[in-house]
C-alpha cells in the first residue's frame, strides 16, 4: 500500500523532510491545488481541492484547478477528478470534467455517499485508473471493501480518501486498498 501524507505543507518547511519523501517508494504527498510543491520530484498524487472548498463553504474553483492541474497533473500518480463531497450528483459533475480535460491514464473518480459501482457508465472504465472513495466516514467505512472489489475487478486501483488515524489504516490495509 502506498501511503500519502498531506502536501507542502506536510513537510513543514523541511528540506530533509522532501529529501527524504522523494526517495521512498510506498509513501508520497498528496498535494491539493491549495498545497502543492511545484518541483517536487518524489511521488505524489493531485487532490482537486473540491473537499476544502466544502470545508470552507466555498464553490469548486475550477480556474486554480485547471492552473495547478497543468502544472502538476501529468505526472501525477493520480489526479482525483473535480468532485461534489458527499453527494451522489458528484458522478455527473466528474463525468463532465472527464470530458473536458486531456486524455491521460491517471484519472481517479471520486465516488460519494450513495453512489453504486454500477452507477458508472461502463465506457468511463476505460478513461479512469482508479476509484477514489471519498464521502463521509460513515459511508467510507460501509462501503471501502466493496469499493476496493469492485475497482480491483475491473483492473482498477483503489484510494482510500482521509484516513487519519492507525485503526483506519490497518482497515485500508485489511480491505485491500492500494493508497490511502
């Protein structure tokens, strides 16, 4: 399982802490396009910021996703589409963004509270490498193993989106997930 851990701001304003991540395999930092490094040469995965904004109460700026998406995106591990948090019209909004952006072979699709595998439109597997769960925590927890199974059999990686404590890691480990 590859593990990673919030962006710039994770390091604290460390050099030994970016030297450090940029040379290890399983862990890398998972930037939002609020937090990011732009010359990081380590690994690490574009988060689309959609969760801050709903934190804040703010809408999804798409005008600095798309600025930091062009500068981070492709050689990302994986960039989680634009996303509405916990609402199952968040398939529709991704699915649009599917469409605007670049083909690439990085695109994880956030799933969210309510959503089914079978929701997905079969020709968009072919477009995404991954399933980013996200949602609530309640829901995460119901839903991960199945999310994991269905993402592994359709030759899909699987996120396991905040998971902040030891427990919930060693759940993600436990269901199989590839990253949290």
């Amino acid at each position: 399982m590859i593990i990673y851990v919030g962006g710039h701001g994770a390091l604290g304003g460390k050099s030994h802490a970016k030297h450090t991540i940029e040379h290890m395999d399983n862990v890398g930092l998972m930037f939002s396009v609020y937090d990011y490094t732009p010359n990081f040469s380590g690994r690490y995965a574009l988060d689309n910021g959609a969760f801050s904004c709903y934190l804040h109460n703010k809408s999804f700026d798409s005008e600095i996703f798309l600025r930091v998406f062009y500068t981070l995106g492709k050689n990302a591990d994986f960039v989680i589409l634009p996303d509405i948090v916990a609402s199952k019209n968040s398939l529709r909004f991704s699915l649009e963004w599917l469409k605007k952006l670049p083909e690439q072979d990085n695109y994880y699709l956030s799933v969210q509270d309510g959503m089914k595998f079978e929701d997905i439109p079969s020709d968009v597997l072919g477009s995404i490498a991954g399933i980013f769960v996200g949602g609530t925590k309640e829901w995460k927890h119901m839903t991960g193993e199945y999310w994991c199974n269905k993402a592994h059999e359709h030759g899909l990686k699987c996120h396991i989106g905040r998971v902040g404590t030891l427990k919930t890691l060693l759940w993600a480990d436990a269901i199989r997930a590839d990253s949290v």
